[in-house]
C-alpha cells in the first residue's frame, strides 16, 4: 500500500514536533477523539523517534507518521519505531531507493513541476509542497494543476485555520499538513483540552472540505 491509498480520505494532517515523549501518546489520543486519524512527527528533536515508538505501542488506531525524513538511517529508525507513513520535504536518488527497499509508504517533497515530474515517474502521485505558503500557495497549486493533472498534493507550511478551507478546496490537494493544530506552547503546558478544540475544528474544516 502506498501512502496514496493509506492516507486515502484523510484530509488534515497534524504535523507536530515533540519536545518531550511522554507528551505523544495524550496528543494522539486528543487528536483522534477530536476526529483526527493521522500524525505526522517530524524527526527536528532528539524525542521524535521514542515519541513515535510510544503512539504506535499506545494508540494503534491513528496512523502514526514520521516526518522531515532525510536520510536512509531515519528512515530504518522511524520504521523500527513504528511509523506506518513518512514524509519528507523534499528527495533524493538515495532516499528514495532506500524508501523503496523497505516498501515504505512515502510522501516525497516537490516544489518545481520538473521535481514533481521526477517523482511522478517514480511512482508518487502523492507529494509534499513545503514550504506551501512561500512557494505560492493556493495560486500555485492552482496553476500546476492544469499541466500536472496526476499529481495531488499535501501542502504544509503557512497554512491555518484562516486558510486551510482554500487548500482543501482545491482538487489537486490530498491532505493538508497542519502545524498549528498543536502548537509548541500548548503542548509546552500540557494544554490538551486547548489543543481538542483547535483539533475539532481542523476535523471539522476537513468533513465540510
């Protein structure tokens, strides 16, 4: 199964970076009440990977991704840990072997329609824009859409609440990647009932998406 097909309906995407593991696992559980069913985390500290380890062992129901995925080893060390999914900003000839030595679903990055192209013959339909909102957003999206028709997109980067509706409404995007749905000081609190509700929300723009 590729991440296409594992991620099939899912449309908002937290993506969050955990400073401290004993945080993931009430996260997860807050996200999915919520009406979440995936997680991205990004491999930016030192705790990502034993987070990861302690969602897939505690929370099973959501689909527990890695994300920020550089190198081969992060790639065998998320998979070790329990990650269904990974995402990375962008790619390389050596990631994307090693990706598919280990039959891993796999969300490569792609800015360029040359990227997107040369991810496209090698089998991703699915790709990552980030930075979105840098890159161009909505209107970018919305003109690569007309030349690369088999390409869909999971944009993150820049996107909120204010305008992750225009995302969702554009038919070459998948999913959203959303890191303002558990931001860095509510988690720093423990504020998982602050988090529930921006959570609901988010649920609820990808239900009316």
């Amino acid at each position: 199964m590729n991440a296409a097909e594992l991620l099939a309906g899912t449309r908002v995407v937290p993506v969050v970076v955990i400073d401290d593991p004993n945080a993931a696992v009430p996260l997860a559980k807050t996200l999915l009440d919520a009406g979440l069913r995936a997680i991205e985390v990004t491999l930016r500290t030192s705790d990502a990977i034993e987070a990861i380890r302690n969602v897939a062992a505690e929370v099973p129901d959501i689909l527990i991704g890695a994300g920020s995925l550089r190198t081969p080893d992060q790639i065998e060390a998320a998979r070790a840990a329990g990650a269904i999914f990974g995402v990375s900003p962008g790619s390389s000839s050596r990631l994307l072997d090693a990706v598919d030595e280990a039959e891993f679903p796999f969300i490569p990055g792609a800015i360029t329609p040359s990227e997107s192209l040369a991810l496209l013959d090698r089998g991703y339909d699915l790709q990552k824009l980030f930075p979105a909102s840098i890159a161009g957003g909505v209107p970018y999206l919305k003109a690569l859409g007309a030349p690369v028709p088999e390409v869909s997109f999971m944009p993150t980067g820049g996107i909120s609440s204010d305008n992750a509706a225009e995302y969702l409404a554009l038919p070459n995007v998948a999913c959203i990647g959303g890191s303002w749905i558990a931001p860095q000081a509510l988690l720093a609190d423990r504020d998982f009932d602050a988090i529930g509700k921006i959570a609901v929300s988010a649920a609820n723009l990808a239900n009316a998406g």
